[in-house]
C-alpha cells in the first residue's frame, strides 16, 4: 500500500522524478499515443510517404474532417498520433520554425532541423510544474536538396532518424512487418504500397479509413480518393 502511495506521490508532478528514475506523467502520455490511430513513414530513394489510419466512429462523420497527416511547408510533411489537439499545437510550432527560416535564411529547413527545434519544444513541457507533457506523438517526413529522411519525436522529446517506421496504435506489429518487407532501395510508388498495405493489413480495404500523403522532388502532396484505391 505504501508503495502505492508513493507512486500517486510522483504522478502529481510533470516535472518530479521518482526513486527509479521515471517520469510517470511521460509515460502516461507515450500511452496516450498507442492508443491513438497508427501513422506509418517510409523513406524511400526518391521521397518520403506518410500514411495515417482515419478512425472513423461514426458513419455521420466527415472522414476528411480527420486530420492526421499536415503541410509543414513545400519540402516538409508530418504525421501524427495521439491526442488530435497536442498534436495540432506541435503542428502550428513545426510551421512557424520553417517559416522562420524561410525568412531569415531564404532557404527551406530540413527535417532534422525541424525535428530538433520541435523536441526541445516538447521537452520544454516535461522540465515544467505548471505544465503537462504533449500526449502526441510525430513522425517528420522531408525531401530538402535530393536528400529524403524521416524522423520521429516523442512526448518525452526525444527524436530519432528512422528508414521505416510507425507510431500510435499496434505501431510494435506494424514495425515488425516493416522490418520484414523494407528494402533500403524501395521506391517511393513501392513504399507507399508498402505504408499502406501494412497499416490496412487487419482493416477493411476502404479508402476513407487511410491517408497518404509523399514528399519528393514535386514538393508535399497528399492522394487525392481513387490514387489510394489503386494502392489498395
């Protein structure tokens, strides 16, 4: 019971360490992210796609009013999981730091770049007492200069550079199924074959239930109903 205690003891406090050396409420939001929707990102040879699994609830709601996958800038896309309303704050800071270096610089950010000016937002919040940790988690697709990578940033702010990846809900399943089928030499067309095959592998073959969107030479774009039916 006492160890109960003193566990509720170091959940009050964003900011508070426990004995072991964890962070309670970081952990309670990386589990706030599986239980989100999974995102998929896969670097290719010739761009990034990412993919996102639109949970749809109800059959009276607008399936593109679920917004997963976000516009950064020309050369840079991000895909989210977890809490819809952290994420759109993280979304908003990754915009305004590729802007301001679009201003400053006249030149596009890159993804780590962005990736690391946005996990030391993150981080920001778990160092705080009046604060809560992101309950978001995102993947950072971009294609600067000919160069594609792919990133991922968590609620503990911590980023890492990923070939393949996924994150949200069963994100472990799904890795473990990129690990089989990735090939460092995909294309972007077979990649985003790939994202989305493993992502719909357990769910109906509608088009509504997914999102796409890729990143290369052209710039970011997301495909538009029939382009994912033919992915399907």
């Amino acid at each position: 019971m006492r160890g109960q205690d003193d566990r509720q003891a170091y959940d009050r406090g964003t900011s508070l360490f426990s004995p072991d050396g964890r962070l309670y409420q970081v952990e309670y939001a990386r589990e706030a992210v599986k239980r989100g929707g999974a995102s998929v990102g896969i670097r290719a040879t010739d761009g990034v796609v990412l993919v996102a699994e639109r949970r749809i609830r109800s059959s009276l709601l607008e399936a593109r009013s679920i917004e997963k996958l976000h516009k950064i800038d020309e050369h840079n896309g991000v895909a989210s999981a977890g809490h819809v309303a952290d994420a759109r704050q993280l979304v908003e800071e990754a915009r305004q730091t590729a802007q301001i270096e679009q201003l400053s610089y006249d030149q596009p950010i890159t993804p780590e770049q962005l990736t690391g000016d946005v996990s030391e937002h993150v981080q920001e919040y778990t160092q705080a007492g009046h604060t809560r940790p992101f309950g978001a988690a995102l993947l950072v697709g971009g294609y600067v200069e000919g160069t594609p990578q792919l990133f991922e940033t968590d609620p503990s702010g911590t980023s890492y550079e990923w070939q393949a990846t996924a994150i949200g809900g069963n994100s472990d399943e799904i890795e473990e199924e990129l690990e089989s089928e990735y090939d460092p030499e995909i294309s972007l067309d077979a990649a985003s074959s790939l994202a989305v095959s493993v992502l719909t592998e357990e769910e109906e073959d509608d088009p509504e239930t997914v999102a796409v969107a890729v990143i290369d030479d052209d710039g970011y774009r997301t495909l538009d109903r029939e382009a994912i039916e033919d992915l399907l």
